[in-house]
C-alpha cells in the first residue's frame, strides 16, 4: 500500500490541508482551533498572563486556577466528547497539586516533541517505528512517568523496574 493511498483517512482543516489526524466521527484539527479560541476567551477573562517562550499561564493562586480549569471544561464540554463526564476533570483540577499538574504538562509537552520527530511527511501522523529503539524507551518512560503524576499511592516506577 503506497503512503498516499493513506491521505485519503487523513481530516483536513478548513483550507483542505491534513491535520495530522485521521478521519474521524470528530474533527480534531477543527477541535483544537476551538479549544485555542476556549482557552485565550478564558485568558482574557480572567486577566492571565502568558509566558511567551513556554506558552504557560500564570495563576495568581490556586482558586484562580481551579476557576479557570472549572470554565474550561465547561467549555469544551459543549463541543467536544471526552472519554469521561466533565465533573471527573473538574475534581482531577481540584485534587491534583499544581505542581503535579504543571509536572503532567512538562511531560506531556516532551511526548509531543519526540512524536513530532516521527511525523510521516506526507501523512502528518506520528509513525513510533520512526522513531530509534533509544527515543521509543524515552516515550515509554515518559508515558510512565505522566500516567504515575495521578497515582493516588504516589508510587513513581524508574526505568530499571525500582521504585
């Protein structure tokens, strides 16, 4: 099967340009532009600054943040599916520790660099066989280390099995 015949499961944006992901019930590419659009209606509204190199929000304290997470969900509840119902990430917002929320989006932003460095050029989708054995162990540790922010036990499990 050649890499274009693949094209044809890819959604396109709204200037027929793939998105990255492929055809679904929902159009992730249209989805995170409305969630971009959620996400700076909510910056203004609550007078947040953001941090131009890392793209970060500053909360002036945890009720802000909390606030901002409950619109948030709110929000998107409107227009997206989630996996759960809104008010299990609404009390995820709630329990989790900043620090730890702010630890789950470092980690997640480093599993997005390394799958964009398996992008396939003419697809636009992560392709994990891109990437070397080394940078696979990476992401496994990584998925590892996000999955184990939320454990309620806080048991962190390091590459070598220990704890």
């Amino acid at each position: 099967m050649s890499v274009n015949f693949m094209k044809q499961f890819c959604e396109l944006d709204d200037d027929g340009q793939p998105t990255g992901y492929f055809a679904r019930q929902y159009n992730y590419g249209k989805l995170y532009k409305q969630r971009d659009k959620i996400i700076k209606k909510l910056i203004d509204k609550y007078n947040l600054t953001v941090d131009d190199d890392t793209n970060q929000i500053t909360f002036r304290n945890r009720s802000e943040h909390i606030k901002y997470m409950t619109d948030f969900y709110n929000e998107m509840d409107k227009i997206a599916n989630f996996r759960y119902k809104k008010e299990y990430y609404i009390k995820r917002a709630e329990l989790l520790s900043p620090k730890a929320q702010e630890k789950e989006r470092i980690t997640q932003r480093q599993i997005d660099t390394l799958l964009k460095k398996a992008v396939d050029k003419e697809l636009g989708v992560p392709m994990i066989f891109n990437l070397s054995s080394e940078e696979i162990k990476q992401l496994d540790n990584l998925r590892r280390e996000k999955q184990n922010l939320a454990n309620p036990y806080n048991i962190v499990y390091n590459a070598d099995g220990s704890i």
